[in-house]
C-alpha cells in the first residue's frame, strides 16, 4: 500500500483550507467546538494528543455547549 508523503499531505492540505469558506478563527473555533484541539491550539486525546478537550466541546464533558475560541 502507497501512503502520500508529507508534501502530497501538506499540499492537499493547503488546497483544502484555500477553497474554505471559514475565516482561520471559525476554522479554529470549529476545531475546539469538535473537541480536536484545545484552545492553546494543542492536539486533543480524541485525535491522538496528550490533553483532554475543552469542557464545551463536543467531544468535552458538557456536550452541546458553544465555544468561545474566537
């Protein structure tokens, strides 16, 4: 199985976030709200980090809350 190098990951990654439609802080915003990174912007347990999400994150303690990241 062929898996993409890092530059075919990065490139793909760059055309992706340049067709999006969210500002980079909805983008971040989003991202906490699905419990993938914290608000220090750190990788989440529920992606493979070290720390736990944030407490209003879907993926938190207290599903359904709004964040406040922006």
């Amino acid at each position: 199985m062929n898996f993409p190098t890092p530059q075919e990951v990065a490139r793909e990654a760059r055309e992706a976030l340049a067709k999006s439609k969210e500002s980079p802080q909805e983008h971040f915003a989003r991202l906490v709200r699905l419990g993938w990174i914290n608000l220090q912007g750190e990788v989440t347990r529920l992606m493979g980090g070290d720390v736990e999400p944030e407490p209003f994150s879907q993926g938190g303690p207290e599903k359904g809350s709004e964040a406040k990241a922006s």
